[in-house]
C-alpha cells in the first residue's frame, strides 16, 4: 500500500509537471485499466472521453488524466476524489508503475548458458540457454533474456536489453556467383549495439561484411524483425514488428519503421520520416516525411500526427 502523498513527492523529485485535485493521503493499493477498473487502484485515460465510462463506485480511485481532461469530465463525473492532470499521463503513469509496483530482478548469469567472453561489465544478466561468443563485448546492467546467441564481434552497450531467442552476429546473406556456383561473401564485421537499447524476441540482427552493422543509442527493436549485414539504425529510432530492413539501408536518426514494412537494401529512409505499415521502400525517402506504400510514396511531411 501506498499513499498518494508518496506519489507526489516522487514526481516532485523526478520534476515532472502536475496539477493536483484531492486527499493526499488517498491510499493505494494497485493499478488498473479503464477496462477493468478496480477500488484503491491507480489508473490513466488517453482520451478523456473514456472517464464518463468509469462506474459510480470506482470514483475514489487516483486517476491521471491530460491537461485538457480536467475540464471536460461529465458532471456526473465530479465526484472523482483524485484526479492528477498532467502533460503526458501515459508517461507519468508507467513512471509511477515503474518506481513503486515492477519488481527489479537481480543479476544473474544462468549457470547451463555457455559464456565464453569475459569481457562482461558489472550488473549484467543472462538468462537459461544462451550462447555467447568470446569476441563479445557487454557493457554493465546489460540485460538478456533465454536462448539468446550472440557470436562475433560484437558490442553491447550499457543498459541494453535483449529479449528472448534473438539472435546476434551472424553471417548476412551475401553471395557472388563464379562458375555456375554461388560463392558465399565472407563476413569481418560485426554488430555494434549502443546504450540504452532494447531488441525484442526472435529477432535477428547479421554482422557486417567489412565495417560494423550499428546500432546507435535508444533504438528500440520490436520482436520477430530481421536487421541485415551493414544496416545502419539512427539514434532514437522504433523498428516495429515484422518489419525488415534490407543489407547497407540507412535509417536516419528518430526513424519510425511501421509493422511489416521492407525497406530495399541501400536504400536510406531520413531523419524523423516515418515509413507506414506493410510498405515497401524501394527508393531513397526525404528526411521528416511520412511515406507509405507499395512502392513506398511520401503522403505528406512528418507533423507528429501519426
């Protein structure tokens, strides 16, 4: 149990921006969804048009809402006893979620992984099954799920996180053809992986052939998407589901690849553009564009309005 007061006193502390309308010493007990909401819990609303759905004996619950809901709650809805409005309450929400209810797991390198490194910083884990290979580099609090293989050169910077079953570091797909045969292309790369980063389950990111694959700081890589020799991933970019990006691509920094989309191989997607579901990008995209398609088209430039 907590109380709201100790709620406060941590966005106070992390100087996130809030109003607040109730009895700090409301007690809390949980968390919950608008879907299913709960007594004593805490809970957000995207959209304030949500809160007129909230039942009459849930109205004691903390709620966070967007600057603009405080006033565009139903009459009928004024008895909610702790509202807090803030500029982003997805954010603040989860922020809350984090600090007082997500339970921190010790780290730990699971004993029937085969970990040949030793180049492994303070705080990292490794969970059940994995392989890592000797030429790998992993910064401290790194973090990595079950039946993860990561060979080669390759570098993990620090608070990275990878999920379970990816694999990392492997041979691209490349091949020349010399009497009648295909000749496979050898790989010297590697995979650099800055800090901050997450790459998610069943994902597959290959080595470079000459220079490294790079991973540039908070990129965030969605489970199930396949990352070819040479790609190169910008700062603060999302890779989401499914999505598959071809050898030597570029995807400028803050990049949004949507679920499903292919970018072609060399092709670079610039900085802030956003590349639609299921697209297919065969030519070069502008930077601070949205484009979507098959081919990919630019509909319109990137306002923020996805």
């Amino acid at each position: 149990m907590i109380l709201a007061e100790e709620i406060l006193r941590f966005l106070d502390s992390e100087r996130y921006p809030y109003e607040w309308e109730g009895d700090r010493t409301f007690q809390i007990n949980g968390f919950c969804s608008l879907n299913h909401v709960k007594s004593g819990c805490i809970t957000w609303a995207k959209d304030e048009k949500r809160l007129n759905e909230i039942p009459e004996n849930s109205l004691g619950n903390l709620l966070i809402v967007g600057p603009r809901d405080m006033g565009s709650i139903g009459r009928e809805q004024r008895d909610i006893q702790n509202l807090l409005s803030c500029e982003d309450p997805k954010k603040t929400f989860f922020s809350i979620l984090k600090h007082f209810f997500a339970k921190q797991r010790e780290p730990e390198i699971c004993t029937d992984s085969v970990v040949l490194t030793k180049r492994i910083g303070e705080g990292v884990s490794i969970g059940h099954g994995c392989y890592i290979g000797k030429e790998v580099d992993i910064a401290s609090k790194v973090r990595i799920g079950n039946h993860v293989q990561i060979e080669g050169p390759v570098v993990i910077g620090y608070k990275s996180i990878i999920h379970s079953g990816t694999i990392i570091g492997t041979d691209g797909f490349g091949y020349f053809m010399e009497q009648d045969q295909y000749r496979k292309i050898p790989h010297f790369g590697g995979v650099w992986i800055g800090k901050y980063v997450e790459i998610g389950a069943n994902t597959c990111i290959d080595r470079g052939t000459l220079d490294d694959t790079m991973i540039e700081d908070g990129v965030k890589i969605d489970n199930l998407c396949h990352i070819a020799h040479n790609v190169q991933i910008g700062k603060n970019s999302l890779i989401i589901a499914c999505s598959l990006l071809g050898g030597s691509c570029r995807i400028g920094k803050g990049g949004y690849v949507a679920p499903g989309a292919i970018v072609k191989n060399q092709v670079t997607v610039g900085e802030n553009s956003v590349i639609g579901m299921g697209a297919v990008v065969t030519k070069d995209i502008r930077a601070g564009v949205i484009a979507a398609g098959i081919p990919a088209r630019v509909l319109r430039e990137n306002d923020g309005r996805l």
